[in-house]
C-alpha cells in the first residue's frame, strides 16, 4: 500500500516563479543577442576589433553567431512556457554555463558571483524538478 499526500501532485508556486523567471531571462538575453547580431552584421565599425583575442572571427561571423544563439534563446524562453522538454533543457545548459562563468568571477566579483550563482541554481532546480508546471498551470 502507498500513501499519496495531497501537495504532490500540485505544481509548486516558487518553482513556477523561478522557471517563469529562467523564461524571461532567456527571451531578454535572446532579444539582446539578436539585436547584437544585426548590429554586427549590418555594420562592422560598431565594434572595437583588436588583434589580442584568442578566436580571431570577423564581426560579422559574431554577429551570425549572436544573432542565431539569440534566436535559439528566444524560441527556448518561449517553449518553456508551454513545458516543452527542449527547451527546459537549452534553459539548464544556459544557466549551468553562467554558473560556471560566474563562478571563474568570483575573485573579481564575489557577491555578484555567488548571487548569479543562487539564481543560476534556483532556475536549474526549477526547470528540472518542476519544469511542466508552467504548461499545466
């Protein structure tokens, strides 16, 4: 015999915050990107280009690249509104890289580092554990 408790099949309201949060970050970060790429694509003297950089690529090869990854995040943002399991996972990935880019900040940046941190996990737990409460709610 099993017990069933009643809250474990309603949706939870702080995971339903956090990954509506991870959502719009997402759309934010993807408008941001698209509108990066066409700035690097329709013009290349908006930029700074110096010699010094590990990957040399022409501006408007970073503005391919910004103008598809902002896409890409756009089109994720709003899949996670609807529980789309791809887009939960382009969400994860986003935010497990900032976690590890904020934490390479940390001697720089401590106490934006560990709250960009906080979140990053936050939206992590919330897209993974609760990620289909959005589409249901």
């Amino acid at each position: 015999m099993s017990a069933t408790y009643g809250t474990q099949n309603q949706p939870s309201g702080w995971a339903m915050g956090w990954a509506t949060l991870a959502a719009f970050f997402m759309m934010l970060g993807g408008v941001w990107g698209v509108i990066v790429g066409i700035a690097g694509i329709a013009e290349d003297e908006i930029f700074v280009v110096t010699p010094d950089w590990v990957l040399q690529l022409d501006v408007t090869t970073w503005g391919w690249i910004h103008l598809i990854a902002g896409i890409i995040l756009v089109l994720s943002g709003i899949g996670i509104f609807s529980g789309n399991v791809l887009a939960r996972t382009v969400g994860v990935i986003v935010a497990s890289l900032s976690a590890i880019i904020n934490f390479a900040w940390l001697p720089y940046y401590p106490v934006w580092g560990i709250i960009a941190i906080v979140l990053d996990i936050a939206i992590i737990w919330a897209l993974t554990a609760h990620g289909r409460d959005l589409a249901s709610a």
